[in-house]
C-alpha cells in the first residue's frame, strides 16, 4: 500500500498523531486467594514504557497540518474520509459500515463538546487498539461497572501522563446513565474477531512511541526483545486511517507462551487459576468479562494497574491478592499467552 502522507503516525518522523483519548472500557476480575505468608511481588521502579506508549507532548495536542480535501480509502471499501474526518474525535469513521450493528449516536458522534464517540478510539467493530480496550463481547453489566470506576475515582493509571485514561476520566465519565447503557449494550453484543497476531521471537523491529501506541521506525532495525512485548500495528497506513479491519501484532519474548499458559492454568504456585472466574478458554464467564485474544499491552496495564492501587474498583479488589505475587515478567507472559488465545 502507498504511503499516505500526513496522516497520523508517520515512520521516520517526528510527527504524531491526533488523540485517539477515549478507552470505554477495561480489565477483568479473577478472584482468587493469596497463599498463606505469601510475599507481594515488587513493582518495577516506574510503568513499563512499552505497555504505557505516552506520546511527547507535541504529539498528544495536534495533528499533523494537510490537505483536509484529499479523500482517503482502505480495502474492502467504499467509504472516503478526509484527514479532517478521520481525526474528528466525535465522528468515528465508519469504512465498513454492513459489518457491525447500527451504532447508537454516543458511539457513532459521541456527543460535542463533553462526549467524544466512543468509536473513535474502539472503533466502530469494538475491537479497539493497544492504547484502549477491546470491548467487543464484553458483558454490559461490566462496562457500565467500568465507567463508574472511572468517575468515582477508583480507576486510575499508574503512570499519570497516560492520555487514553485521562481523557476517559475528563471526558467519557460526562456520559449519562442514557448513553452509557447504549453504547454498552451495543458492544456487548459484537462477537470478538481474531485482532492481535501474537509472534515468539528473539528479535524485534525498533519502534517509537506515536499516537499513544508503538509504531515501527524508520530506517528500519531491529534490536533484542528483551521481556517487553511490542505490539505495532500489521498495516501502518490502515491503522492511521482507523480502519477496523485492519489489526495488529504482538511480538512477544520466546518462551512467554508457555510460561503464561502454565501461570494461567495452574496458578505456578502464584495464584489461582484464571478460568475459575474467566471461564473454559477464558472466553468470559458471567459478568466476568473475557481475557481470550485482548491486547497484551492492555492486560499488562491492567494488572500493573490493579498491584500499584492505580485501580481499586469492585473487581481490582478482587484481583489484588492475585496479582499481589506476580512480576512483570510474569505479567508479560499471562499477557502473551492470553492474546495468543482465539477470541
């Protein structure tokens, strides 16, 4: 595909993209119990910046200046939005409109100036980006329990320069009880598609931190995994234009599937296992939302998030003595085999 100049998270530059600032949405609860005498694991000195992905500050104020009367296409499409259009945070671009049920206004325009659409950022499959949460499937119950965190103050970041979490609390959490249950029941009723390709490997292409997620540099590398995980999008030019049919892939450190699926399964003697509340295949069980297929970096926010205090809502409290032994590391690899799992 030609590359399509000025028009968010250009590689080999230092322009960034327009805000993609809403998440509706979150992690999950696993009760579970600590053993007896068991020690919390400790945190990490600050939030793992390839989880977080904060944009410089230029980055997360302005676009970058074009021609706003160019119209733009992705595949399997017939739709043509402009720059202006793709980035207007209360009009969620919608390329393949037949594809998913009619969105309410709230998800579809948001409502100006205090709601921004919440699938701007979702978009408009639900299957949302790393720097958000997929919210497709997931039980309404819980995204209205979510959004309530948020407002209460009990649902936080850790690492406070996070825009996607600040601008749910400054500008979702204005939403009414009207809205709120609209747009939760209407991504709660999308069925969850394959979105993340989860790779094991020893080697990774570089990548810089634009429009709050990771983006392959350029000239291209490539440089050590290390225990990071590097999600970027499959298609870069696609993913700028946000289009929901275009996904991502999660390189992941070789051996972390395993590990995960061994962690998730068995608890490794750190905590119970995840399907008691998660369900067979951790597709969801209940009001107990899914983890099958969701985005590592976002698994990996949230259980930071819920071991700092940063989140502290019904079910954080529920997961604190289950995250309270685990390591990042260990974090990395529930997060890896999870994603690696079908939706």
């Amino acid at each position: 595909m030609r590359k399509i100049a000025g028009t968010g998270y250009v590689r080999g530059t230092q322009r960034l993209s327009a805000l993609c600032l809403i998440l509706l949405c979150v992690f999950l609860p696993l009760a579970a119990q600590n053993p007896v005498g068991a020690k919390p694991a400790a945190l990490a000195d600050s939030p793992p910046y390839w989880a977080y992905a904060v944009d410089l500050p230029a980055g997360s104020t302005a676009s970058p200046k074009t021609d706003d009367a160019t119209p733009h296409h992705v595949p399997a499409s017939d739709a043509a939005f402009t720059h202006a259009q793709v980035h207007n945070l209360f009009s969620a671009p919608d390329w393949h409109p037949t594809s998913h049920p009619t969105m309410p206004e709230i998800v579809s325009r948001g409502r100006a100036p205090d709601v921004f659409a919440c699938g701007f950022c979702h978009l408009p499959n639900g299957q949302g980006r790393p720097e958000n949460s997929s919210l497709a499937g997931l039980p309404a119950a819980y995204i209205v329990q979510q959004l309530a965190d948020f407002k209460s103050g009990l649902r936080k970041s850790s690492e406070p320069k996070h825009g996607p979490t600040r601008a749910m609390i400054a500008f979702e959490t204005k939403a009414n009880d009207k809205e709120i249950k609209a747009a939760a029941e209407y991504f709660s009723a999308i069925r969850p598609e394959p979105w993340i390709r989860v790779v094991e490997t020893n080697t990774v292409p570089k990548t810089h931190v634009a429009g709050w997620m990771l983006v392959a540099s350029d000239p291209s590398a490539t440089e050590p995994i290390a225990q990071r995980i590097i999600e970027t999008p499959e298609i870069l030019e696609q993913t700028e234009l946000r289009d929901d049919h275009s996904g991502f892939v999660a390189y992941v450190p070789v051996g972390s599937i395993q590990k995960g699926e061994a962690l998730v399964k068995t608890g490794a003697g750190k905590r119970a296992a995840c399907s008691t509340c998660h369900g067979p295949g951790l597709k969801g069980l209940g009001k107990v939302p899914r983890l099958a297929g969701r985005s590592p970096s976002y698994i990996v926010r949230q259980l930071y998030d819920m071991k700092s205090g940063a989140r502290v809502g019904i079910a954080a409290q529920k997961m604190r003595p289950v995250v309270a032994r685990l390591t990042l590391d260990d974090m990395t690899a529930i997060a890896a085999y999870v994603a690696s799992l079908s939706p």
